[in-house]
C-alpha cells in the first residue's frame, strides 16, 4: 500500500499581488498583459486576485517581465538577497544616464546623513 506524502499547497496570492502591482506601475492592463504572455485577461485575473497557480512557463515569464524577486515569498523568514523592489529600482537606474544617477546619489547621500549613516 503507498503511503500518502502530507504536503502543503502553496499560497499564490501574495505573488499573485505582486504582479499585479508590478503591472499596474508598468501601465498595463490584463487585457495587455495577456497579450504579451498568449493568456486570457480572465486568466490573468485569477492568479493576481484568488492566487491561481500558473503554469511554470507563465511563471517564470510574469517575474522576469516586471523582476519580481521570488525568494521574498518562498523563503519570507530568511534574509533574501534582493528583493522585488530592490531588483526594479536597479532596472530603472539602468536607464539613466550619469548625470541623472547624481541626483540619484544626492538623495541617497541626503537619507544616509539625516540617519546619521555615513559612506
């Protein structure tokens, strides 16, 4: 006789709302999402609303699309190396130019020295 494996369902919908913040900042409908991804509107609803499971492929194209970094759900106790947030800051700085990151840089310097950290 098998022994049955006790498994636990993952929970999607926390990654389910991440992408649909990340899709709403980029500008996106579902309808456009879907577009881009070959899934319907209603499907894309599902998992951003109820937490729907996605195919793998879909996976892996939703958090590479808007970098979501995966590891803040999948592993939420432990220190992770970047998170979603962290990882779309640095796709954004990758489109400015130097004298654009010296703004950048001016508040980052403005935040550490109010904090009383210094470089």
């Amino acid at each position: 006789m098998r022994k049955n494996k006790e498994t636990q369902t993952y929970d999607f919908r926390p990654l389910g709302l991440a992408i649909r913040e990340a899709r709403e900042k980029a500008g996106l409908s579902r309808n456009d999402l879907g577009d881009k991804v070959f899934y319907g509107e209603r499907h894309i609803a599902d998992i951003e609303n109820v937490g729907s499971h996605p195919s793998f492929q879909l996976f892996h194209d939703l958090v590479t699309m808007f970098n979501i970094s995966v590891d803040e759900y999948f592993y939420p106790p432990e220190k992770v190396e970047k998170s979603t947030i962290r990882r779309q800051t640095e796709t954004s700085l990758d489109l400015l130019n130097d004298n654009e990151l010296k703004i950048i840089q001016g508040t980052i310097d403005g935040i550490l020295n109010s904090r009383g950290n210094k470089k």
